[in-house]
C-alpha cells in the first residue's frame, strides 16, 4: 500500500510516497529512469538486477551494505535505508571496476554488465578475504550468456590484486575507494550512514488481512513477481529488534538463539554458529549466491517450507527448535514438528518465526548437496548430519536431516539409528545409507528422478562419512 | 592469446581502450535495451495468451474476466489479424495467433493490451483458454513414425557405401563396423535480454523498434500480417542483449504482434515478454536422435559412415529445414571419410518450433560423428587421439557433398594442438591422476573441427551498406548488420576506418534500419562480419577512389600514387600535405558525392540440391580442443579442469573480440554437453521453465585455466581482410567436455561401454557409475 518513504538513492535523499509491495526493481526502472538496473529473469538468478542497499549492520553499531537483486526487494525495505545503482556508481564516468571489465572486453552485448560492476564494487567494499578467489566468487550471483565468464575473471583477478592492499576498517577502506573513484567521493560521503526512516514502525505495518510476514523477500518475490497495489508486507527481516544472535544460558545447555532477521550471510558469520557446528561455514557457498544470501533470512528458508530448502536441512540436522508468535500467543517447537505437509507449517494466520535456537554445545557437522549446478542452484537432494563422539569412540546424538527425499524436509530417523552408539565404521554407514534409501519416498520431477534420488542420498550420506571420519574409510568400502 | 591467468598477455593485443565507447556505455548503464526507452504517455502495454496444452482443437478464449479486471482492457484474437494469419516462410504452417487448432503448449493465442504491464499481464492469465484436447507428440521418432514430416527427408551421399561397410570376411576392408545412437538435447538460448519490439503508428504506416537479428525479415513478416506493402514499415534494431539465433526468425511475432495492436489502437505498443513466457513461448536448439554407423579398416582408418538425423523440429518449420542442411554438410565433421550417407529427417512434433542457435545444426551432427569416434576406439583399441590423426581432413579432400577442400588446416591446428599436449604426457598426466586417486577420476578428449562458412541457404549470403562522409570529416557506416555483443560493429568499425584511412574514433557505426539498408539479411550463421564487413569495405572503397582522384587535381600529382592513411593524404607512403578533413571539406565544396551504397554476395558459392552437389561454403574454419574433466566417483559430479583450444581466426579484425567470442561460444558448447538440461513433460509443456530450473554455466562451472592459441600465418583470402568468421565454431570445442566426462566415468567403471546421451548430467553419470546405461 501507499506509504511515506524516505531513503537515499544513489546519495541524494528521496521523500515519496510509495508503493510499499513494488519492486525496487520496477520502481528504478519506471519511475525514475534509472534503466541500468535491469530485468533478466525476476526470480533472483541472473543478477542483471543488482544494486547496493546500505542498512545497519548485525551489531548495530553502524552500516554495512550488501548486493541486492532489486527484482526481489520491496520498495517498502529502503525506508531509513540507502540504494545504490550503476548510475549512482558512474555518476562522474567508467569507475575502476568499470574499466577493469572494459579493459578484458568483459562487456559483449553488456546486458548483464551492470550488474556485474555492481557486485564487482561490493567486492572491494565488503569485509572479507580479498584474493582472486573471493573477486571471483563475488560474482556468483551474476549470468553472463556471452563472454563464457572468462574475461569478467581475469578483470575480477586484476581487480583483486590492484586494490590488495585496502585497508580493513569500513571508514579508511570507503575513504581510499572514494580517492581511487570505486565510490565517487561525493557519494561516498554518504555512504556512512542512513536516513531517518518516514515509517514510525520500521517493521512494517501492523498485521493486517492481507500483510503477508517477509523475511528477505528472496522466496516470496520469486512466487509473487507483481504484488498487487494495496497489499502491506510486514518486513520481518528489516526489524532490527528481530535480528540478532545470542547465547543464551552457559555449559552444556547453552543454547544459541538467531532472530528472525538473521539472514544466511550471519548466520554463516557467526562466531558463535561456527563454534556450535565446526566447519559450517565451507558449506555457505552452496547455497544461493552472494547477493541473495546477504538478504535471504533463516526463518523465511524454514517458513517457504520447501522440500530441499539448504538452511532447514543443515538446521534440522543441527537439533533447531523454533519459537513462533501468532494470534494464539508464542509457542515452542522442534523444527522437524513445523512442517505438516508439503507447503504447509505450523504456522497460523499472521504469526512469525520469532526466534530460532540451536544447542551451542559443539557437534561435527557436514551438509551435503546434489543439483545440477554446484552455485546457486535449488537442490535435487540435500542432507546434513551431526553427531557427537564419546569418550569410547561411539556415535552419539545422531542426527540425518534429508530434503528433497519427501513432501517436506526430513529426518531420517532410521538411518540415525543405525549409526547411533556405534563406532564409526564403513558397515555402520552402508547400514545407514540403505535405513536412508527405505525410509525416504521421492517423486520424480525436473529436478531429478525419484530413482536419482534414492541413488545418490545413499551416496551423500556415505560423503558425509569420508568429512567427518577422514582416513577411516574408502569410497569403495563404502559404495560396496 | 595465451593462459587467462598471464595477464600480460594483454600487450600482445593490440588494443586502446578509447576504440569502444559502447563497452564503457554498456558498463556504465546508459546503453539502451528497447525496454529501456522512455515510453510515450499513450503507449499501451501488451501480454500473449498462450495455449493451454500441447495440441488441441475446437479453440475457444473467453476474455470476460479479463474485461472486468479493467474494462479499458483489449484482447485481440486472429481475427483482428487484417493481413495473413501466417509468420512461416519456408513452409506456411506458423498462424501468428492460433485459430481452431493449436499445436504446442504457449502457442500465441490472443494479444492482451493495457495500459500499464502490469494490467496487461494480469489480465492475460484471467483469460481463459480451452479447446478438445489432441494426442501430444514430443519424441522425434514417434513423429517420424506417424509420418509427421515436415518436408521430405533429405540424403546426402558418397563413394560406394556398400563396398565400404564389407568385412574382411566378406572380402571387404572392414574390420570394425561400430553403430549407436546418440541423443541430443535442446538448448535454450538464455539471451539476457528476453524478447520484445514497441510500434509506433508514424505517418500512416508504422515504425518497429525490433529485438531482431533480422530487421528485414520482421518488415516482410509484419507486411504480410497487415497487409500492407514494406515501404510503410519501418523497423530498427538497437543493439541486443544477446540473441545467439533465437531472435533470428522467432524474433518476429512478438514484432508482428506489437505491430498488429499498434494498427488496431493507433496508438504505441510495447511488447516484452516475460522471461518465463519467453522460456515456453519460443524455440530453442533442436533435440536430435541420431544414429551412427561407422565402417573402419585394419588401420583405423574410416570407410564409411552412415548418419540418419531424426530432427525434432517442434510444431512448425521456422529454420528446420536450413538447419537439417547444416547437420548433413557437418556430417562427417573434420574427417574425410570415402562413402558417407547422411539423411534428415524434420519430424514435426507437438513442442515449439526449434529454431537457431549457435552451431544451427552442426552441433548435432558433430557431437553425432564424435560418439562413433568414441566407440570405434572403444571397438579397435586404438586410442580416440590417433583414430581422429589418420582420419583428418587434408588439402584437396572432397567432402561428401562435393566440396574440395582447400587451404584446409584442419591438420594443423590438430598437431599445434598436441604439440602443445603430447599424447604420451597427456595420457600420463591423466592414468597418474587416476591411480593415484580413488574418489576422483579425469578424462580427456581431444575434438578437431572443420566448420563451413556461409549461409546454408545461398541468397542469404549477400549484404549492403551505406557509408557517408561528413563534411567535417566524421563517417556514419550502416549495413545490415544487427550488434548484439558479438562486436560486428566493432569489426566493420575497423574495416571503415582502415579503408578511408581515418581514425577510428570518427567513424561511428549506426543502428540497424530497414529504410537505411533495405533487403538485408539476419545478423547470422557468423557471417555478420564477412557480409556486412565486405559490404561496408565496397563502399569505403568507391568513396575512397573518389577522393583520392579529387586529391590527384588538388594535389597535381597522379592518382595511382596517392593513398589515404593515419588521417592524411599519403603520396608514396608519405604526408602529401593534405589531411583528411581538408580533402573533404575541398571535395565537398567542390560538389564530389561523399556517400556511397555498398554490396556484397559472397561468391564462388554453388549447390546442386537435386544431386546434392556443390560448394555451399566460402571457407571453413579450422581448430582443435582439449578439454580435461574430474569426476567425483562419489556423489557422481564432474567439473573441468582445464581446456587448451588451437584456433583458426584468420587474421583477427579486432583479437580481443575474437577472443570473447571463442570463450563464450567455448562456455555455450560445454554448457549443452554437460549441463544445460531442457525438459519437457509428456503433455509436452516446459518443465525447465524458469532459470532457477533451467541451469546454464556460471562463473564458477567456467572456473578452469582455458588456453586459446591462434593459428599464426593464417591470412584468409575469402573473407574481409583476412579475417575468419568466429561466432558458431568454437561452439563445438565445448562437445569435447562431454566425452571428457565420459572417459572419467570409464575410468571409474573400468570395462564398461560409453553412452551417448547429451547432457551427461550427475543422474546420467550415477546411473552409469551404479551399473546403468
């Protein structure tokens, strides 16, 4: 619905009142000329779309700004928050990065390209590693049909190495982009702060008939590609109160509890997740792309209820618990109890997911995915494990999650029985693996055959056994 | 050109970043796509209704609903059609709107036209659509069977087949006689930009701004659908965001039908579609069945060769035919092969109509050839590498429609090829890797190439241009030639400015326009450059001559001595003390015509399509790929690892371009072996229909060392200034990557026979690892 906004588009401060529901996307390009920003596939794919969006950060203690498919952004999320496009970025001519990808001919029918400047940008903005590999990976979120990426390579790799020794901390980084025209300085200078939002409620208005809860909006967007005028989303994920991360109680009933506006780029950040499943963060990259998971929320993953949504596996299998509000007062449930069939969930009319929580205690962790395409791809079949070790060498508190396998994201109970208590071994897992393949009952559709399905759980659970017991076992004991 | 990772290969490319305004106008957002123009303040938005399954009949649309969502709401059936109800040009079998019958599932029922995009399309999915449903035909063989053929089949063949198919013991030469089938999947073309045009009524006719490659061929299109002669329709096109064939002729619909609600209203109409309609509106590459049949001596070497094509052409003609053409003449790929019969066959199905992309039927036909490779070298033990050396083609050969082949290097490129990649090294580079690993197996395969260049229809092989000097001494080129990031304009731009001599920085390449460059050609087949490039050289020329004999009387010195370089007049070479814009401006004053009209057809070309004999190329271009794949034994994924590609450009008109375009067309070729997956269910509708479903390659499928060496010393004398065509043939290096795949999984499956179902995805390739195929 119509509703007072104030943000700042490519630095200038803009005053409207706006279509809260509208795409950013649709918004830049119709109402403001800006058609750099463009429209390749409106479900978040292509990264044609990509523009900066400025918002404060995790902590709270200032900003930080991160790509965003415009396609996928409610105009209603900028109040008392910055945008930045390809125009805003150009404003005083070809900037750095522009010139890195004119240089390598990195532009053909340049379609994409803005969106590739974008993310290139953010690259060197962001916190974070800043070697070929991570130039190279900023750019995951973005299709390119002409040039085979190869050329946008080599101008992210020189990139990398030109502007290798930024400095770390956000004010003197920005300060040294700005003097090296990455960020034109006169938007630079606005780029440490934000607007006053117009909005008294920045979580949106209150729960109305039709205010569907959106997390990022990075699912909800993808099924309603032009939400009809009048309708008024409650944000969760813009509602500072509901984002954050904290320990709660100590020892062994610790527990970790993530707000409803965490996204999955903290949640992979997290210190504390990190401590909580070792190694969980080489698993980021598989799911979604840059740009989608700095704005994709954990609870809007377990909400969509998608069979092989990633997060909800690695969640499940982590022994998450949810917290959800609603018209009958907050309630207290497993993750696995949430999803009553396919598409359906525990919730009711308006509620949330308010707060998810994770035992802290530390568990080996592994996640493992089947799709067509390594990034940024839905799954076929995906599954995660966890486990303890005790003190004799047994597997103990076993936990399978499996998605894609079923109506709704799963735990393969029997395949955890099998391995519960027992010491690892090539036999205990085959055990588990054929538990798995019988206990599963896939459909067959684009993705993959129900008998692919079956096929290759079999195979990931056994990958899960080579992660976390390496040495013990061979691919071929395992396969046999 | 060397590895991507050595940046300092740059400075071996002769390059200023000055030359291409386009490149920082694309980077920095201002370039205009169609939908980026500001739109008129009556311009109305428009939607397509598509059908609702794969066939039926006794088509009924009920648009009330639509019309209460808004009552300002028009909703055009074909009977508002005022010309033809028929975009097919080869064979009338294409309605623009469906009447009575519909034949695929998102065949354009009834155009929706509204006020914003937003009503229009709402409005499209109020509109309700039924009929009697009719049995749907997806399977190419099954048409085939029924009958369903959409002309003839057509057969081309060599030498004495029957002899060379006799075994030893039949007292032939044949020692192996190996045959399969190899399947092939479609591609869609994934053009960022989705398909589009906006008509605007312009002095009692129309003017079209088209997401065409053939601006030309959208005018002739929308005249007969109106019903009004050419003159009245004028049709541009801006640059494109990619198009790759798919906006060759399937452009033109969504041009007929802007048009078609501009004449009815009057008023402008914008038609973009969406990209889920584009993804089940539109054709893509066709799936192929093919069988194979290949003949081999003691020696290995290649007797004969049977292919028959089953072309799955979907529910009208569009190219097919032209495309079946290219298959058979890619037949026999890079080898020389004595009796050859190639045959086919287009069997019209109940899927949209296939249509052109990179390769246009050659892929199929290569990808075909290279599995009887595989399994010849599977069947006679004799490595696939040294099969492909004693079978290549070489200077003088006859292809197996009659063509001498000459200055060929396919041998060439081939040994460079290996010269850089030892068979032995390259086989211990990968048994190494392989016994030293349990969950990881690689595989290589190396594929040479022999691509012919033309149109394989011969009028389409000519072109014009429109050159004009300005009197200040800046130039505007118009030719044919549609830009849509394959740097046509780049190229022409260089051909331009070497011919007059000038800088490049004054010439400036127009957009593509109907009325500027009439009777033109689709921006296609890879000959954007040769045409369009000779067309813009003839005309360059005759204003050259023209100046440099007003120079002679100015500068009183004879013509044949005078030339035009670096901006100046040249006598001997030197500065003959007249500059460019003074020779201008003096031969304007003194009333000398500074534009000229340019043409070119491609000659030497010939076919006999009775004998199925002839010439039908200008040349070929040569080369050769490796490409090594891993795979994980595992979870049954693969990815490559690295690629080393030996490449015949010619002389390159702009190296930097080339260069682009041989790693996109590379990514496009390994995207279709191994990756992109186009699904259609049994009702014949489109299951991959969103690009969360549809994967094609991303940075990351792409993040391997690729290698490009250009062949040196490889001047070509029948293309403009020794340039080679290069859009379509570096595509097929990437069918390499399937039978690297392949190779791993056989190392992992140690005695198992290959299979040749393209793309070989991870389901293909567990099945197989799990006993399958």
């Amino acid at each position: 619905m119509l509703k007072s906004l104030r943000f700042r588009l490519n630095g200038k401060l803009v005053e409207i009142e706006g279509r809260e529901e509208q795409p950013v996307l649709d918004w830049l390009r119709d109402d403001t000329g800006l058609t750099g920003t463009r429209e390749g596939c409106r479900e978040g794919d292509c990264g044609a779309c990509l523009a900066l969006l400025g918002r404060r950060n995790l902590e709270g203690t200032g900003i930080e700004w991160v790509p965003a498919a415009t396609c996928l952004l409610a105009l209603g999320e900028l109040d008392g928050r910055a945008l930045i496009t390809v125009e805003g970025l150009a404003v005083e001519g070809p900037t750095p990065v522009m010139r890195a990808l004119h240089v390598e001919n990195a532009s053909q029918c340049g379609f994409c390209s803005p969106g590739v400047a974008v993310a290139l940008s953010h690259f060197l903005l962001a916190e974070g590693p800043r070697d070929e590999a991570a130039a190279v990976a900023s750019v995951e979120g973005n299709l390119c049909r002409c040039t085979g990426y190869a050329s946008i390579s080599r101008a992210a790799r020189a990139l990398s190495s030109d502007f290798s020794g930024l400095p770390l901390d956000f004010p003197t980084r920005l300060a040294a982009l700005a003097a090296r025209g990455v960020f034109p300085p006169a938007l630079a200078a606005t780029m440490q702060d934000l607007p006053e939002p117009a909005s008294a409620d920045p979580g949106g208005s209150p729960p109305l008939g039709s205010s569907p809860p959106i997390g990022g909006g990075t699912d909800w967007y993808v099924r309603n590609t032009d939400p009809a005028p009048g309708l008024s989303p409650r944000f969760v994920g813009r509602d500072p109160e509901l984002r954050f991360i904290e320990t709660r109680g100590s020892g062994d009933g610790a527990t970790l509890a993530l707000g409803a506006g965490v996204t999955v780029a903290d949640f992979f950040a997290s210190e504390a997740v990190r401590a909580a499943a070792p190694g969980i963060e080489r698993f980021e990259a598989l799911v979604a792309s840059p740009h989608i998971r700095a704005r994709a929320t954990l609870a809007g993953n377990i909400a969509n209820a998608s069979p092989v949504a990633d997060l909800t596996a690695m969640l499940l299998a982590l022994d998450a618990r949810l917290v959800l509000s609603g018209a009958s007062g907050a309630r207290e449930l497993a993750l696995a109890d949430f999803f009553l069939g396919y598409k359906k969930t525990a919730l009711d009319g308006d509620g949330i997911i308010e707060t998810i929580l994770l035992p802290a205690a530390p568990r080996a962790f592994s996640f493992e995915k089947a799709a067509r395409r390594e990034r940024l791809d839905i799954a076929a079949v995906n599954t995660a494990l966890s486990l303890a070790v005790d003190s004799g060498g047994a597997m103990r508190g076993v936990i399978v999650s499996a998605g894609g396998v079923g109506p709704v994201p799963l735990l393969l109970r029997k395949a955890a029985a099998a391995l519960e208590g027992r010491k690892p071994s090539a036999h205990a897992f085959r055990e588990a693996m054929e538990a798995a393949r019988a206990e599963v009952a896939p459909i067959s559709d684009v993705r993959g055959s129900a008998e692919f399905r079956k096929r290759v759980l079999g195979r990931l659970l056994a990958a899960h056994a080579l992660r976390l017991f390496p040495g013990g076992f061979s691919v071929e004991e395992l396969l046999a | 050109m060397k590895d991507r990772s050595d940046r300092s290969a740059l400075a071996a490319v002769r390059f200023d970043s000055g030359d291409r305004p386009e490149s920082l106008r694309n980077l920095t957002g201002a370039t205009k796509y169609l939908d980026d123009l500001p739109e008129a303040a009556n311009l109305l938005h428009a939607a397509v209704v598509p059908s609702p399954s794969g066939h039926g009949r006794r088509l009924r649309v009920d648009a009330s609903k639509a019309r209460e969502l808004d009552p300002s709401v028009l909703v055009l059936l074909a009977d508002s059609i005022p010309g033809e109800n028929q975009m097919g040009t080869a064979v009338d079998d294409e309605p623009l709107l469906a009447e009575g019958e519909w034949h695929y599932a998102g065949q354009p029922v009834a155009l929706v036209l509204a006020s914003s995009k937003r009503l229009a399309r709402a409005a499209a999915a109020l509109v309700r659509v039924t009929g009697e449903e009719l049995p749907v035909v997806t399977d190419p063989r099954e048409a085939f069977a029924k009958g369903q053929l959409i002309l003839k089949p057509r057969v081309q063949s060599s030498g004495d087949l029957a002899a060379a198919f006799r075994t030893e013991e039949q007292g032939g030469a044949a020692r192996w006689i190996v045959e399969g089938r190899a399947e092939s999947g479609g591609q869609e073309h994934v053009y960022l930009e989705t398909q589009g045009a906006i008509a605007e009524p312009v002095d009692g006719g129309l003017r079209l701004i088209s997401g065409t490659q053939a601006p030309s061929g959208v005018q002739k299109a929308v005249a007969r659908v109106l019903g009004i002669p050419m003159r009245e329709l004028e049709v541009e096109a801006m640059r494109l965001g990619g198009a790759f064939g798919g906006k060759e002729d399937q452009a033109a619909p969504w041009a007929a039908l802007a048009a078609l609600g501009a004449w009815v209203t009057g008023r402008p109409v914008k038609l973009v579609l969406s990209r889920r309609d584009d993804l089940r509106m539109t054709g893509k590459r066709h799936p192929y069945s093919t069988d194979f049949r290949l003949a081999l001596d003691a020696e290995g070497k290649f007797l004969g060769l049977e292919l028959d094509f089953y072309q799955n052409a979907g529910a009208a003609c569009d190219l097919s035919p032209a495309i079946i053409a290219r298959s058979l003449y890619h037949a026999a790929g890079a080898y020389r092969i004595p009796a050859v019969r190639a045959a086919g066959y287009m069997c019209r199905t109940n899927l949209p109509p296939f249509t052109a992309f990179r390769g246009f039927g050659a892929p199929q036909a290569i990808w075909a050839m290279e599995a009887a490779v595989s399994k010849a070298a599977e069947a006679t033990g004799i490595p696939a590498l040294e099969l492909q050396r004693r079978n290549l083609l070489r200077e003088g050969d006859l292809t197996h429609y009659g063509m001498k082949m000459e200055d060929c290097r396919a041998g060439r490129a081939f040994e460079l090829l290996l010269s850089r990649n030892p068979a032995a090294r390259l086989k211990a580079e990968i048994d190494d890797f392989n016994a030293a690993h349990g969950d990881r197996k690689r595989g290589s395969w190396v594929i040479p190439l022999a691509f012919g260049v033309s149109f394989t229809k011969l009028m389409m092989n000519q072109g014009g241009a429109l050159v004009h000097v300005f009197n200040d001494g800046s130039v505007s080129v118009s030719t044919g030639a549609v830009e849509m990031g394959q740097g046509v304009g780049r190229k022409v731009l260089v051909v331009a400015a070497r011919t007059l001599g000038v800088p490049e920085n004054l010439v400036r390449i127009e957009r593509t326009r109907t009325a500027t460059v009439a009777n033109t050609m689709p921006t296609a087949a890879s000959t954007g450059s040769d045409i369009n490039g000779a067309a813009a050289l003839a005309a360059c020329e005759e204003i050259r001559k023209r100046l440099l004999a007003f120079a002679a009387t100015v500068l009183g010195a004879p013509e044949d001595e005078l030339s035009l370089g670096n901006g100046l007049v040249l006598r001997g070479g030197r500065d003959a003390g007249l500059a460019w814009k003074d020779l201008v401006a003096k031969a304007h004053e003194a009333r000398v015509d500074l534009s000229a009209h340019g043409f070119y057809a491609t000659p030497g070309l010939f076919y006999d399509m009775k004998a199925e004999r002839g010439s039908p190329f200008a040349y070929h271009v040569y080369g050769a790929a490796l490409v090594v794949a891993e795979l994980d034994t595992l979870r049954g994924s693969s990815r490559i690892v690295r690629a080393d590609l030996v490449h015949d450009g010619g002389v390159p008109i702009d190296a930097l371009v080339d260069r682009g375009q041989i790693e996109g067309a590379f990514a496009q070729g390994l995207g279709w072996a191994i990756l992109e997956d186009l699904v259609y269910g049994k009702d014949g509708k489109l299951l991959s229909d969103t690009l969360s479903t549809y994967k094609l390659p991303d940075m990351k499928f792409m993040d391997f060392p690729i290698d490009i060496e250009l062949l040196d010393d490889a001047a070509n004398a029948k293309a403009v200034l020794g340039s080679k065509a290069v859009g379509e043939p570096p595509f097929q290096y990437g069918i390499a990557g399937y039978f690297a795949v392949l190779e791993a999984l056989k190392a992992a499956r140690p005695g198992a026979g290959g299979f040749f179902d393209l793309p070989l995805t991870q389901e293909k390739a567990l099945r197989f690892l799990d006993g399958g195929n």
